[in-house]
C-alpha cells in the first residue's frame, strides 16, 4: 500500500523525531513514513537521529529552501517537532491541512508568540495551574492558532520547577505526535478519497 510522504522539521535535540521514528518503527504509524527531515539548523541533534535511522535529511536557512526540500521529498504532510522558526505563508497555502504541530500547554492556554519551550511551563507554574500537557494541531497563519487534532494532559505539582515540568510533558508529547499525525492521514485519505 502507498504510504503518505512525511517530512518533519527540526530545529534543536529531536526527542519528538525519535519518538515518530520509534512509533514507525513499531508499525504504529502504518498508513504514513518519515521520508525527509529538514534542519533550519546544521547543529541540530535531531539530524544524527534521522541520518541514524536512515532518513534523508537537509538543512534549509531560508523558507524557500524550505518548501523546495519539501517538494523534493514529495512531501505529502509535515511535522513541525520543535521547529524554531515561522513558516512562510506560501508554505502553507502550498500544504492546506497537512501541516502539524506538538505545542508543549493546552492550548488554547499559553501559546502564541512568545511562548516556546521553558518559557512555556515558567508561565504555567507562574499562573497556578494544576495541571498542564501538550497539543498537537494542524497549522495555519497564526502562531499555535491551528484546529486542535489532540491534547494529553499532565497534574503539576506543588513544587515543580519548569524544568521538571517541562519534562513530565515531553514525555506525553512523545506519546500524542504520532497519534496526532495518523489522525492527520487518516483525513488526508478521506479527502483524497473524496475527490
Ligand atoms: C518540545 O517541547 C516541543 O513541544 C517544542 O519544542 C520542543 C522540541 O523538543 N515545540 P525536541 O527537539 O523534539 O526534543
């Protein structure tokens, strides 16, 4: 059966690309495949990850590059597995509901500009929640603004410190991307099917 083309952007350690690459692996991503990974950054630990697995991978400085790797790659859906950087609107309107994102809160609750890795869970230990989690959600012209696919959720604790915190959700991030991302397929089929 032919899979859907998946290209996942990176931009730092890549714990979420190796927790995709381990779910397909496991054949629980069985209708898509990882089959590009794209750096907007040459040190990014995330690269050794996916060169290790045997991914093709490249580093893109600008958005065109970008959207010319993807195209290259014959890129059907993509990842954004801690990708630092905006995505150029022409990306997406070039890939309308076949673009996703792990955002480390609930959103809609501490998201948007500004609110990216520590300064995430500084802010949610700093407003008094008891409980905070992760989001997966298809991206659009806004920051963290997309349809929500799925969230987990995670108690915090009296005491945390946002690194603890940080950590406590990172691992239920590695749990919900790939259920995110065959939700994601699943409705690219559909579509696909539909037309
Ligand atoms: C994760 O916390 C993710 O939610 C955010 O950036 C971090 C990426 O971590 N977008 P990694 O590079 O996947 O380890």
């Amino acid at each position: 059966m032919k899979k859907i083309k998946v290209a996942v952007l990176v931009s730092g350690g890549g714990t979420n690309l190796q927790a995709l690459i381990d779910k397909e692996k496991a054949g629980m991503v069985p209708q898509a495949e990882i089959v590009k990974v794209i750096s907007s950054r040459e040190d990014a630990f995330a690269l050794e990850r996916a060169v290790k697995a045997g991914i093709a991978t490249s580093v893109a400085k600008t958005q065109d590059e970008v959207l010319d790797q993807l195209k290259g790659a014959g890129t059907e859906i993509i990842v954004l597995a801690g990708y630092m950087k905006v995505l150029a609107p022409e990306i997406i309107e070039n890939y309308p509901n076949r673009i996703i994102n792990i955002h480390p809160s609930l959103i809609p609750k501490y998201c948007g500009k500004g609110f990216y890795g520590m300064r995430v869970h500084e802010a949610v230990i700093a407003g008094g929640e008891r409980e905070s989690g992760a989001t997966v959600h298809y991206v659009d012209e806004g920051v963290d603004t997309g349809k929500i696919i799925l969230s987990s959720k995670v108690p915090v604790f009296e005491g945390d410190t946002p690194e603890k915190l940080a950590a406590r959700v990172l691992e239920t991030e590695h749990e919900i991307l790939a259920k995110g991302l065959n939700i994601a397929v699943d409705e690219l089929l559909k579509n696909q099917g539909g037309q």
